[in-house]
C-alpha cells in the first residue's frame, strides 16, 4: 500500500462475523449480500500529515530541468518556477480543509473544480499536474530535450506505480484527470502573460539603444556574449500577484564623473574592493554566480532554499506545495518588476564606468550578464524569496546550501584555486544579503543596485504572503 495512506477493505456480506462490533458495523453500512473485496481510497483529513516525498521530488526534477534546458534563462526560469509552483499547490490544495485556492485571487486565473462528494488521492493529482506542465513549459523540439523528457516520464511512472497500487482505478484515474486538467488551465491562463515561449526571443534585434552617458554596453566578455540585451520586454509581463502590479520605479543616484559625487564614489567602490578580494570573498561571488549556462540559473536557486526548507523542517506535502508555489510566484514577479525597472533606466555595470573614467584595463571577478545593471535580479528575487519562506518557516531558520558544493571552474585562470564549499546559514535573510552582496564581490553590481533590489524584492514578498492561503 502506499505509504501513510488509508485503504478500507470493506467486506459487503454478513456470512461471517467477528466480534460483535465488526458485524453490527457492517450491518449498520451495507446490506447482506455476496461477498466482495474492494478498495476503497480514504484521503487524508488533513494534508499537512501527508510526507512532502513526491513534491520535492518534482521540485528536484523542475531544477534538472532548468538546469539541462536549452531555455535556461533567469527571466524565463522564474516564470515557469511560477506556473509549476502554483500548479502543485492548486492540485491538491481542494483536499485540505485550511487551505485556499488562489482562484478568484489571480487575475484572469479560472480552475476547474474537484467533484464534490467523490474521493481524490492528491498525490496522484500533484503527479499528473507536474508532469503535464513541465512537459508544455519545456518542449522538446527535434531531440534537444528527449533525454530531459525521459527524466520526467520516468519519474512520473514511478510515482503513480508507487502511489496508485491497491487504490480503485476510477479513483486514481479521476484524480490523474484532475491533475492534468489543473496543469492545462494553468498553462492556457500563462499563454496570455507575455511570456510565453519567451526562450524564442531572447534578444530583440530591433532593440532602440538610449544615447548618452550612464547608459549600459553590451559586455566585451561576460556570460553570454550579445549585442542586445536578454528579453528587453519582460517588464510588461502580466504579475501573479495584483498587489505587484504597477509598483512605484524606486529612484537612483543621478550620474555624475565629479569624484565627489555619489555615482562616482559607488562605482569607485567596485573597483577598490576588487582589487582586494580574499579566497573566501571570490568563493561568495563563485557561489552565487548561478549562470544559467552552467547551473539551475539564479531564480532556480530560490527554489533550491524552498527544497532545503521543506527538507530541514520535515513539512507536510501541504505546506510544501505553499512553499514552493509562494517562492515561485514570488521570484517570478521580482524577475517581471526588476525587468521594469532595469530597462526603465538601462543603466550601466561598473565595468564600462571603471573603464571610462578611472582604470581603462580593469576587469571584474565575475562574467557581466547581458542586460542592464540596476536593480540586482540576484538581491531582489533572493529577498522575495527569504521574504516568503521567513513568513512561512519562521526566524531564525538554520539551514546549509549544498547546492554547488564541490563544483569546478576550469575556464577561467581565476577561478582554479575555488574549490566551492557548502554554505551555512542562520536565516533565509542572511542567505539573500550573501546573495546580493555577492554581486558588489563579483565586480557586477554596485552596492545601490543591491540595496535598492533588496527592499523592492521585499515589497514583492510581501505582496505574496498578502493573498489568502490560508481560511
């Protein structure tokens, strides 16, 4: 039997009877008859007892397959992180009697609704919708993702073998059908936000330059090398959240070469610290880089902290599914207000300032990103997310992120001596100010571009934690 499930095998028949409990039981429910062994599947009463296994398992596989992705960017990562996030917890939040559904909180969001008075094993419903939408959100044209695919059937068979064994058919196939109907109502409601297929048009080749000072260049070297900056548009995404929408654009020092200035003095900054940066240092920036060519992007890392929650905390499959769909939606919506922001100003990284106005061969730690500077993506869904998970897990909440332990650099003279370390930390905030700090360590971002993202990626959060999740 699946684990931590209830399966009545009730006999219809009353030619042998117990004790006399059990035989004015079935006297009470069934009437005589010829005797019959069925199952029948009990859900749980409450979710939150129900073990977190199979979502973190297709959390797990989402971060695979973002890693091994041909799409893999941080602006597309986030959303499909939103979508499969919101699809977990809307398949099985209909089984949970303190939990809402965010129908009718979403904007344009419409799902179709469990069968009333008929049984539903969640778990199988979670399967189906994970599977269904990782599948649409990324396809596999050609043979580029055939192998990814295989991952994620293979894992969905393994979990419904697991799962469906001595449990009615019609009731696992009823509650497969409600997972997949979930996924496709979703995946129809994200066709309309903007960002559909956005790995298709990465860079927009009719993108309009601004002229004059202050404005970001196109990186000599950096992570990947383009004339045009990454997804130019993301900013007019529809959000999650309608507490999102239409955020104020936070101001910014106003540009100035006078070395006196404030401009100046941040960039300046950058290039100081630079030249001083300790192993330890150079490790923090390494550890954080997250490029998408090489890793589960930096939206995927958010999502690795909600699995190292979910995992640390022992939480039920409930909560888990609340983590994972508030981390989504939460990353999903500082990736779309960042982006707003972003082309909003189109302002420069330090390298172009640095090699202007103060040392002309300057080059920072860490591979510049293709798009402009402020505000930090990295600070502002890094503290979206420690805003959620604090909200749901608490403070202080320890916890160790394994999740480039060991890794190795070669391409790079100056990454050879990292040897990447787990890190250790005490609260979800200490992890998103190493995140953002990372960036000034990296030569990439100024301390404005993080301090500025921090406290908008908060207000994202919280605008997240604001809808009902709970009755």
């Amino acid at each position: 039997m699946p684990p931590n499930y209830t399966i009545a095998f009730l006999r219809r028949g009353c030619k042998e009877s117990g004790t006399l409990l059990w035989f004015l039981f079935i006297l009470a429910i069934f009437s005589c008859g010829e005797e019959e062994v069925h199952p029948i599947y009990v859900a749980p009463p409450n979710l939150s007892d129900e073990p977190a296994d199979v979502g973190l398992q297709w959390a797990d596989m989402t971060l695979y397959t973002i890693r091994f992705s041909a799409f893999n960017t941080p602006t597309y990562s986030s959303r499909s992180l939103g979508y499969l996030g919101l699809a977990m917890y809307e398949s099985i939040v209909p089984g949970d009697p303190n939990h809402r559904s965010m129908r009718g909180q979403l904007s344009g969001l419409t799902l179709p609704l469990a069968e009333a008075g008929k049984p539903y094993h969640w778990i199988l419903s979670l399967n189906a919708a994970q599977i269904t939408l990782l599948k649409l959100l990324y396809p596999a044209p050609a043979n580029s993702h055939r192998f990814i695919h295989e991952r994620i059937d293979s894992l969905s068979n393994a979990v419904y073998t697991q799962q469906a064994k001595d449990i009615d058919p019609e009731i696992a196939d009823r509650s497969a059908e409600f997972g997949k109907a979930i996924a496709l109502a979703i995946y129809e409601w994200s066709l309309t936000d903007g960002g559909d297929q956005g790995y298709t048009r990465n860079f927009d080749p009719n993108f309009v330059f601004p002229t004059g000072p202050s404005y970001w260049v196109p990186p000599v070297r950096g992570q990947t090398v383009s004339a045009y900056p990454l997804h130019p548009h993301w900013g007019e995404n529809r959000v999650f959240a309608s507490g999102n929408e239409n955020m104020p654009i936070p101001a910014i020092i106003p540009f100035s070469t006078d070395p006196a200035s404030d401009y100046y003095k941040m960039y300046k900054a950058v290039y100081e610290k630079d030249k001083i940066l300790t192993l330890e240092e150079r490790e923090i920036a390494a550890w954080w880089g997250d490029d998408p060519t090489e890793t589960f992007s930096p939206p995927g890392h958010s999502y690795y902290i909600a699995t190292v929650a979910v995992r640390n905390s022992n939480a039920g499959i409930m909560k888990a599914s609340e983590a994972f769909a508030r981390v989504g939606i939460a990353v999903a919506d500082a990736f779309i207000n960042c982006w707003e922001i972003k082309y909003t100003y189109f302002n420069e990284r330090p390298s172009s300032f640095v090699n202007k106005y103060i040392d002309q061969s300057w080059r920072q730690f860490w591979p510049e990103p293709p798009f402009p500077a402020f505000p930090s993506g990295h600070s502002m869904h890094s503290a979206a997310m420690a805003t959620v998970l604090t909200d749901l897990f608490g403070e202080p909440f320890s916890f160790t992120d394994h999740s480039h332990e060991n890794y190795r650099r070669t391409d790079d003279l100056r990454f050879l001596d990292l040897t990447y370390p787990a890190r250790s930390f005490t609260s979800f905030w200490e992890a998103a100010n190493e995140s953002a700090y990372s960036r000034f360590l990296g030569g990439i971002h100024t301390q404005q571009d993080n301090e500025i993202a921090l406290q908008e990626g908060k207000k994202v959060g919280e605008n997240v934690n604001a809808l009902q999740w709970t009755k």
